[in-house]
C-alpha cells in the first residue's frame, strides 16, 4: 500500500512520464480503489496551504480548489506557488473523475502493454487466464492487453516462479534477454536478471526452453521434465541441461508458503534459508552435517526460523555488526 502511494506521489510530481508511468497508472486505476490518491491528494492540499507563503489568503486558496473543477480546462492567471498548488490538485482531480466514470476507458486509447513490477517486494500476479506468477525483488513482468486471446506471451525481466494453467490452444510462452520458455501447463522457475546468464528450473511438467542470443546459426534448445534445469550462458553460448531436485524442492516450497524438513542436512536447511532471506549464515562444522525436524513459515523473520534450529540443537544464534550476518555455534546433534 504504502509504496504505491510512494509511487502515485512521484508520478504527481514529476510531470514526465514515461511509458510505463502512464501504463502502470492506466492499471492502477482500473483497479477503482483510489484510497491511495485520494490520501495523497488530501494530503499536498494540506501540506502547500501550510508551508506556501501568503501570496493569496487561505480563504481564497480554497475558495479556488473548491471550485477547481470548473476551472480545469480554464487557463488561471496565478502566482506561482497558487499555480504549483493548483496544478497539483487538478492532477489529482482528473485522475479520481477519470476512474470515477470511466473516462479514460473511451479518451484514450486501449492499453497495448500492461506492465507489473514488483518494487522491493515479493509480488504475486494473477494473469487472465488464472495463471499465476511470484515475482522476486526488482523483477518486472509486461503483456499485452489482448493476452490469452491470440496468444500467451509474457516478458520477463528479473526472476519468478510461473504456475501455468494448462491450455492446449494457446501454449504459454515466456520471452527474457537471453531465451525464450514455451509450456502448454506447468510450474517452473526463470532466473532472468544477470544479462550473462539466465536459468529456468522446472518443479512440474515440462517446457522447452530455446537460446535466442546465441551465434550458432541451427539455434539452440533443450526440453526440460520435472527437477531439470536449463542454464544459458552468453559469454560461451551454451545451452546445458543438469539435474535440480534441490532447487526444484527450494521453489515449491516457497511457492507453498513453507519450508517443511524431515531430518535433512543442517548445510541444505540453512541454504535454503540463505537464498529466501538473502543473508550470510555460518555454521559450526561439528553441527553442519546434523539431521533437522522442523519447518518455517515464508512470512517468518529470519531470526525466528534461525531460532527454531538452534533450539533444535540447543545452540546460540549469533547476530553480526552488518545485521545481516549470523553464527550458528554450541550445541550438538542430537
């Protein structure tokens, strides 16, 4: 919530928008919750008729924002701060009557692209057709707005994890930098962020993933099953297929919601939580080969599934100066 606002507020005051500004802003009003507008709205009224100089007197500021909305297509002769304001507030307006009543639907024309991004969160999307994909951090994802009518083709840029619902007639295609996925029904994992390499891990089904960056001139593809995964590499263009039970397991699990152990490898339980948290854990070696029970919630803070294994093991967590490091010491397996 609170980054959209963040986002609503930099679009607002920045009076250059790009492409995607404009389609993320077309989308979030489609959404006809504008809680966040309005809030913002309300708010800049307040904050400019409290910190603007007095060039006109607060009665007449609102006398005028009262009346904005015969104002809008009017040219007003304002002094600077009263026409900052009023830019501001007539932004804001047009945006709220434009979802209100569905003007922009028939003033503009229909969206070509519609783009989700995914902020410095982990996002989860919901395509037409009931596909579902989880965005990592920093990760984008863009199709068109006749999606799943002619095709199903999305782009993306960053990393996530696609739950496909299956569909013979319209294949579902993936389109990154370096390779293109095509699946008909499946769930697979797509690493597309280092402009070097990319990698596509399958948990169910089967997908065909084909190099579109290469030199060689016959191209290059692998079909890749359940538990397999397919790494490209730009700098020696090259196509591999390896086994990837670990991370298949890694992905589904955190598609589920939870990490679940049944007397595995202390090192494979504290990867696994290395990756999720993107933290550095060191563990003592008389404990790194130590069977673990036990399972954590994905909505967990790192400290607390750390916890639950040193209680396991009757060890001591250690936090360091970074706040993003930790040592599992003490204790032994039991």
């Amino acid at each position: 919530m609170q980054n959209r606002k963040e986002y609503l507020k930099h679009l607002l005051h920045n009076r250059d928008w790009t492409q995607e500004d404009r389609a993320w802003l077309l989308q979030y009003l489609d959404e006809k919750d504008l809680t966040e507008l309005q809030e913002l709205a309300a708010e800049e009224f307040n904050a400019d008729l409290f910190t603007a100089e007095p060039v006109l007197a607060r009665e007449d500021s609102e006398r005028i924002l009262r009346n904005i909305h015969q104002r809008i297509t009017a040219k007003p002769q304002l002094q600077p701060i009263v026409r900052r304001l009023w830019w501001k507030v007539a932004a804001a307006a047009m945006l709220v009557l434009a979802a209100g009543i569905g003007y922009y639907e028939v003033s503009h024309p229909p969206v070509k692209e519609l783009i989700v991004l995914s902020g410095m969160q982990r996002k989860q999307v919901t395509l037409p057709d009931g596909s579902k994909v989880f965005m990592e951090p920093r990760s984008s994802l863009k199709y068109k707005g006749d999606y799943g009518k002619a095709k199903r083709e999305v782009v993306l840029s960053g990393e996530a994890l696609f739950d496909v619902q299956h569909d013979n007639a319209h294949p579902f295609v993936v389109a990154s930098p370096l390779i293109n996925t095509r699946v008909l029904g499946t769930s697979f994992n797509i690493e597309a962020r280092d402009p070097r390499e990319a990698k596509v891990v399958v948990l169910t089904g089967m997908v065909q993933v084909q190099a579109i960056d290469g030199n060689s001139k016959d191209g290059q593809e692998v079909i890749l099953t359940a538990n397999k995964r397919a790494v490209y590499n730009k700098t020696t263009d090259q196509l591999q297929m390896s086994e990837a039970s670990d991370d298949a397991r890694f992905y589904l699990q955190k598609q589920q919601g939870r990490f679940m152990y049944d007397g595995t490898e202390l090192m494979k339980v504290v990867n696994d939580l290395q990756r999720y948290y993107n933290i550095n854990v060191t563990v003592d070696k008389r404990l790194q080969h130590c069977a673990f029970y036990g399972d954590f919630n994905t909505i967990d803070e790192p400290e607390k599934a750390l916890n639950v294994i040193a209680l396991s093991l009757n060890a001591r967590i250690k936090k360091d100066s970074t706040g993003n490091g930790f040592t599992i010491s003490g204790g032994s397996c039991q």
